[in-house]
C-alpha cells in the first residue's frame, strides 16, 4: 500500500506541518490521517511522519470462498451519481470501484488512483491512475475515464446529482456543468483538476458513495441491468425489497488482489428485513443471516448476549431534528431559538440512545472532524424558552414533529418532544413508516432526519446548509455563512479553518437551525466465522476485505 | 346451472371492475402522483419538475382515460419529442414503443411495478406462488385438525372432552394473528425463553421451507382459523347426533364409534365445506400480517409493499387477484354445496 517515501523531497508542506500539529497535540491521530492522506500522502508515509508503525493487515490467514448473509435494505438501484442511499453504492461496490476509499481509522487509500498530488495552496491536483487496471469486459482503464466521470459528477443539470455539489470548485456557475478546462487529461495516465477556488475537500469526495466509476458506454439508469466496472463482484440477484447477491466473477482479474490481497467471499447475499429490528434478530437466531448492516438501540445488548461478535466505531453520524424555514412558523427565528432551548441534549441522547454517543451542540460539526472549534454550549432553559415562544405569538401554537419509525429515531424525538412538553409547549407526535418517510423528506416542516457522517466538517455544511444545494432540508440561507463556507473551504491551514468555522458554529446556533442532540457510535455485530466485515464510520462496505470460515 | 354460473361470472366482473376503480381514483388523487414522481427523480424537486415529469410519464391525462389505459379501452399514452416517440405505455421489450396500441388488462398486460422495478404479472406471479405454498400448509394442517377437533367435542356434547376442547377452540379463534404470531416467537424462536425450537423468521422458507422455518407462520395462520371452523364443525355434528336416524342406529345396538364414523361424519361435514370455503378471503387478511411479521415475501406482504410506496398498478394487480380468489372460492363452495347435499338446488 506504500506509494509515497516519507523521506522522499516534494513532500506536501502541509503534511509536515500537519504532522507538526498533531505532535503538538492539536490534531487527532484520525485528523492527521484523514487531511495528510487527502493531500496525496500515502497512508504509510503519513504513519510514518507521525512516528507510528503503519497497521499490518492479517491478510495471509483470511479464509477463502464460502457466501456471506447480510441484513440490509435492498432498494432500487439508480444512477450512482443519483444515489441517496449507502445501500443502493453497497451494492454496486461490488462491480463498480472508487478512485479512493475512506478507511475505518480515518485514513484515505488510492483505489483507482495510484496517487495525488496538490500544489501549495490547493487550488490544483494532480491524480496518477492506477497501471494495469481493466474494466471486466477488457478494457483499459485510462485517464480519459477517469475524466469522464468527473465531468459527468460535475453536471448539475441532472436533477438530483449530489455530486455536482461536492465538485462545485469545478462547476461552472453558468452552465452547471463542468468548466472549460478544469479537468485536464495530461496524458493517458495522469489528470489534473484546475479549482476555481482552494478546495481541501475535493480528493475526500472522491471516496464519497455516489462516485463510483462507470464504463464509457454507461449512460444512466440501473447499473446492474449491464455491470460493467473494475470491481471484482457481479450482480447475482437484483430483487428490490427481497434480495440482492453479489457473486464472483470468475472471468475477471482483479487488479486489487496484488495491492490488497483478496477478495475472499465467493458470494454476498444482502437480504432484507425492512427497518424493524426485532425481525432482523429473529433473522439472526434462526441462521438466516451472519452479520447485520447495523445494529441499534436495545439491540445492541441484546445481539451481545445472544453471542455474537460487538463492532463499533466511533462517528460524527447523527440525528438532525431539524425545522424548515420554508414552512410557517419555524420562518420565525424566535420559535426556532425556543423550541431549541427547550430541550437538553443530554437527556435525548440518554433517553433515545441509550447514551451511546456523544453530546452535539446544535451546529452539525463534531469534535472528531479536523476544523471543530469549541465553543459555547447552546443553553437549556424551558422557563426563557415558553416565555420566547408566548413573547413570538406561538404560545398556543400545537407543533407537530415528524419521524420514520425507526425504534432510535423515535425515541429520540419522543424524548425531544417529552422535554418540550414539559416546557409548556403543545406537540404532537407523528411517527411515518420508512417506506413513506423518505418521500417527502426535504419538506416536512419539523422532523427528524438520520445523517452520515463525512470526514470533514466543512462537507457536511456544504452538503446540507449552503443555500440552496439539493440536500438543504433546513431551507436555511444566509449569505453571511455561504460566504465563510467559500473561505473555510480555501483554508488548507486547519487553525485559521478553525477560526471561521467558530464563527459558522455560531451563526448556526443563532440563527436557531436544528436541534441536533448527539453524534452517535455505530455497531455491527456478527457471527464468530465473520472476518475483515468491521463496521464503518460511513456504512461502507469494503467487500474484498471480508471473508468467513467455513 | 349454466344462467347461475354465468351470473356469479358476471358478479366477478362488476365487482373486480368497481374494486379497481376505486383503488385506481384513490392512488392516482393529485398528492399520490406526487409521491410517485419525488420517489422517481428525487424528494427536491419544484412542483413544476413534478408536473413536467407527470405529463412526460403519461400520468398528465384525466383520470378516466387513464384507467381506460389501464383496463386496455383507450389506447396507451405516448410521449413525443420533436416529432418523434420517446415513452409510451406500450413499450415493446428492446424499448421501442407502439403507438396507439392497447395494452390493458385485457390484453393480458398488468403493467409496471414502480417500487419493484419489474412487470406486475411477475411480482404477482412470484408473490402468490410463495403464498400458495404457505396456504397449502395452513390448510393441510387446519382442515384435518379442525375436524378433528370438531368431531371429538361435537359426538357428546357436554362432555367434558367437549367442553375442554370447544374452550380451545374458541382460544384460538378469538387470539389474533398479530397477538399469536409474537407470542409464538417470544415463547419458540428466541433466546428470552431459550425454546429455540423452531425460527422466528422465515425468510429462508421461500427458497427451501423446512419444518423449522415454516411451523410458526403456518401454525400463526391456521390456529385462527382452526378454531371457528371447529366450532361450526361440532355444532353441525351436535344436530346430527340428536337426529332420529342415530337415535334409531342406537336402539338398533350400532356400537358408537360406528356410529360416529358410518353415520353421523359424512351428514356433519356439509356444513364445515362451506365454512372451510369461505375461510380463503379470511385467510387473505391473515397472510397480510403474518408474512409481514415473519417476512417471508409473499402476496400479503406485497400488498404493504404496494400500498406503502402508492405504486398504482402492482395495488390494481393485487386487487384483481384478490377479488378474484374471493369470489372463485365461494362459487366453489356453493356448487361443492349443491353435490354434498342433494335437497339444494341451484338456481
């Protein structure tokens, strides 16, 4: 996995100052990893810079062949630039690969890219493609299809491509799609994109679930119905709502077997058991399936005692119990700062997630994402908060809060909606099936959104409170934070990020945005054959790591 | 018997063809198309977007037309760029499309599944063989054992076998699926009470039903119906027990198994066909919680599945079916009815 020599000149500057920063104690090990790798440090050269031995993986003893059941939601396969579901990319990961991936340790690992490079300010990368890759009808993959695919990633005409958002510094405003030479094919080989702006965040996206690379003669629609990728699996089965495998695909070479061994599975069978957790533990103790997606809430214990094998990682993934200013009366900032006072984050994370997590403070960046600045903790005071709301004119206004019917995230806006109560305030309760929820999603006035994590601060806040992108549940817009966003986002130095991302934190307690109570751990729990299948920070499964004995 | 089949087919028709319409005005009022087209292209989208990819997606026209599109009357939509066919209802398999062609219900074509991405007569084809199956083990263990338990508490009433048996009957029979379902896998499949006897899922059942997987769902369905159809079953034997031929057998010196067997059996079961007849729309119902509670992915629980995601055609599939087994299985009963009992007439 070494591509880069940590005593190698050209070094990113950053690194070393990266580096620097974390012997001072000012960065995480996961922050380090994260920001060094994205600059184009490979991940041994960044353990390296750090004075820490790279992780060796135990990848000689892995059992080989055998199927693996997984519970999952198996939905409708889309565009992989349209997908809006963890799920829907689990899936097509089997056939279809990333240029980089996001690890568990916070690290990013080249896939199709062999490496990358930024200039001093982050304004340009240059992206080597990985020799000797080949699509599995034969087909090389060059540099013209490393292209295509940004260039199809940066067309916001399409509606509903998210990636166009993340790609932003290589968008043009006036078309939508992307600019006039802003990616560059150098030779068949190399890459460059040419930012309008700094963007650290760029490489990062690249590991994100719609960017998966698609063949040329991809154009839109189900990718299974013809899976032609560089991923070493083939669609199976593609039932929605029953089931989908994953199977091997014996006419392909993989070019991942050399760099990192595998993949071990002959087959991957996801099946679904829809959102209720108690048929995925029957699921569990009838045999059916060997490890679940996810594991929550009571469950967790349960699954422990039944005997089966704990994963958790730590995340910045949470619960946005969010308003939208679109709809009256969260339009009135004042009900929105009296609805948020009211409640106590501590006691919604213990109430509705049983206190596995941490407490969030109302502004959606988490204390494991590099650019966390601290600062003040929101208030909780329901006595100011009723007299707020009566002050507004919304004293006998009747709030409705809207979840699905997932057991944590009801919980968690039952306890959200007891505190409220207990304010003084009229709420209602509606809890929407999972198969309805997500329809309307963006537009429920007050309701409950799940959020994954990213491994940047700043992409969570461009993802969903810039104005206007397609993901802004909130329907907040304020020039004055799209305008410290573009900054922060030009920040390659994480201090001076810092600094304007204290006063982002701030605008968007003010201006009273969500109430977003705590950053949740997730698990996993699986049978004791299942190895390599540990959870992941962002739910994504890496198939060619996982294996089972027999 | 000809005129009586014909007017039962006629019944069919009127009410399949009332059913639908309802159903098809009912999923098709202006927030269900909504829906449909946030779950196709996306939840933020303008209501303009909305209305553009209605019309492009031939949900533009009055509804009328439309269900006249879906019964096979009208011809199907299409939709023109330039002069030129780009969709169509009637899309022939390699994506080119008729245009005024009919492809209704009549035509045998059932439409497309919006949530299952897949032709409704292949989901309904692949969700009914898996509730065939269960039915067909509900009723190879509901029906004997009803009569069974029907016969034994019917031959002397008041009894006490009658009495113990007739207050489980009526146990079961008042005991919900959705209540029997989850004690079943509280008591039998999970580790609370360390049974383990049998799976609390049956997932697994629809590729390979074994006796493990498939007790307890079968066991949910038929224990409900098992009860009523006993209770009926000794009622009709408790009648035919006080009739003047079995007094008659007896004062003959008949022993009394023979007379429970030779006599009294093949007069009480009349009644039992009908019930056990008109069991099937009942069953229907249970199938619905039982296959969601158990997740095994058949006719029940495609219709959540439908009525969940507002997916149009795949609910007027369901209906029909349903309609169909509903009335199929009562025309049955009656001319059943007519061969065991002699003194009916039809007609």
């Amino acid at each position: 996995m070494t591509i880069h020599d940590p005593r190698r000149a050209g070094l990113h500057p950053a690194a070393e100052m990266y580096a620097a920063e974390h012997r001072a104690g000012r960065l995480s090990r996961r922050e380090f990893l994260t920001r060094a790798t994205a600059l184009g440090v490979g991940s041994s050269a960044a353990f390296g810079l750090i004075g820490l031995p790279a992780p060796a993986r135990a990848e000689n003893h892995m059992p080989m062949g055998g199927t693996l059941r997984m519970e999952m939601e198996t939905k409708a396969l889309k565009d992989p630039r349209l997908a809006d579901w963890s799920q829907i990319a689990n899936f097509y990961r089997g056939w279809l690969d990333y240029l980089v991936q996001y690890e568990a340790d916070g690290s990013i690992t080249p896939m199709l890219l062999e490496s990358w490079e930024a200039n001093e300010d982050a304004t340009q990368f240059t992206l080597k493609v990985r020799q000797g890759v080949t699509w599995n009808n034969g087909d090389p993959f060059t540099a013209a299809d490393v292209v295509r695919n940004i260039t199809r990633w940066c067309d916001g005409t399409v509606e509903g491509n998210s990636m166009a958002g993340r790609m932003s510094q290589l968008v043009d405003a006036e078309t939508n799609m992307a600019r006039e030479g802003a990616v560059e094919e150098l030779d068949e080989m190399t890459v460059r994109l040419n930012l309008a702006a700094p963007d650290i965040t760029v490489i990062v996206s690249m590991a994100d679930y719609p960017a998966a690379i698609v063949h040329s003669s991809y154009e839109s629609g189900d990718p299974s119905e013809n899976p032609i990728g560089t991923g070493p699996y083939l669609p199976e089965v593609n039932e929605v709502g029953v089931r989908q495998v994953l199977v091997r695909n014996p006419d392909h070479q993989w070019w991942g077997t050399e760099v990192f061994g595998g993949p071990y599975l002959d087959r991957i069978e996801y099946i679904d058991y829809g959102t209720d957790p108690a048929a995925k533990l029957a699921a569990a103790e009838s045999g059916e399936i060997d490890i679940t997606y996810q594991t929550t809430g009571d469950f967790i214990d349960i699954f422990d005692a039944i005997g089966w094998q704990k994963s958790e990682v730590v995340t910045a993934a949470t619960l946005a119990v969010r308003f939208n200013q679109d709809s009256a009366p969260y339009d009135n900032k004042d009900v929105r700062n009296a609805l948020q006072m009211a409640v106590d984050n501590a006691i919604v994370l213990e109430l509705g997630y049983n206190g596995r997590g941490t407490v969030a403070e109302n502004h959606h960046v988490c204390p494991i994402h590099p650019e966390y600045a601290q600062i003040d903790p929101p208030v909780h005071d329901p006595a100011a908060a009723k007299a707020l709301l009566d002050e507004a004119g919304f004293g006998n206004e009747t709030f409705q809060l809207i979840s699905i019917d997932d057991a944590w995230q009801a919980a968690s806006c039952d306890a959200v909606a007891a505190q409220l109560r207990d304010a003084g305030i009229q709420v209602e309760r509606q809890v929407l099936p999972g198969s309805t929820f997500w329809n309307d999603w963006l537009e429920y006035p007050f309701s409950a959104t799940e959020w994954n994590m990213r491994p940047l601060g700043v992409q969570i806040l461009g993802l969903a409170y810039k104005s206007g992108v397609p993901w802004n549940e909130t329907a907040y817009s304020s020039e004055e934070f799209d305008t410290l966003l573009a900054e922060a986002m030009s920040l390659a130095d994480v201090e001076a990020r810092r600094e304007v991302m204290a006063k982002m934190e701030k605008l968007l307690q003010d201006d009273g945005v969500l109430i977003q109570p705590y950053w949740r751990s997730l698990y996993r729990h699986y049978t004791d054959k299942v190895q390599g299948a540990e959870m992941h920070p962002t739910f994504e499964h890496h198939h060619y790591k996982w294996a089972i004995a027999s | 018997m000809i005129r009586f089949l014909l007017s039962r087919l006629l019944t069919l028709l009127v009410t399949a063809f009332a059913l639908t319409f309802i159903v098809f005005f009912l999923t098709n009022l202006e927030p269900s198309l909504e829906k449909i087209a946030k779950s196709e292209i996306g939840t933020r989208v303008s209501d303009a977007e909305v209305e553009s990819w209605l019309d492009r997606n031939g949900y533009g026209e009055p509804m009328l037309v439309r269900y006249g599109e879906w019964l096979g009357v009208v011809p199907g939509w299409t939709h023109t760029v330039d002069g030129e066919v780009v969709a169509g209802r009637c899309e022939l398999p390699g994506g080119t499309v008729e245009t005024s062609a009919f492809c209704g219900i009549l035509q045998g074509d059932w439409g497309w599944s919006t949530v299952f991405r897949r032709d409704v007569a292949e989901i309904i084809g692949r969700s009914l063989a898996l509730t065939g199956k269960l039915m067909f083990w509900v009723m190879m263990v509901m029906v004997p054992g009803a009569l069974i338990l029907g016969v034994l508490a019917g031959m002397r009433e008041g009894s006490k076998l009658d009495r113990s048996l007739s207050t489980v009957s009526i146990l079961t029979t008042a005991t919900p699926e959705y209540v029997s379902g989850v004690v079943f896998i509280a008591v039998f499949a999970s580790t609370a009470v360390g049974l383990r006897w049998f799976n609390g899922s049956a997932t697994s059942a629809m590729e390979d039903a074994t006796f493990e997987n498939f007790t307890l769902p079968v066991l949910t369905i038929a224990l409900y119906g098992m009860g009523y159809i006993a209770r009926m079953t000794r009622a009709s034997m408790t009648e035919v027990m006080t009739a003047q031929y079995i007094r008659t057998a007896r004062l003959k010196g008949v022993s009394f198994p023979k007379i429970v067997l030779r006599h009294a059996l093949r007069n009480a079961l009349i009644a039992p066909f009908t019930v056990i007849m008109l069991q099937f729309p009942w069953l229907l119902n249970g199938v619905v919680i039982v296959e969601t509670l158990f997740n095994y992915k058949g006719f029940g629980w495609t219709l959540v599945q439908a009525a969940g995601n507002n997916d149009i055609e795949l609910l007027l599939g369901v209906s029909v079916v349903s309609v169909v087994v509903v009335l199929l299985t009562q025309l049955i009963s009656d001319i059943g009815y007519v061969y065991l009992n002699p003194r009916i007439r039809v007609s």
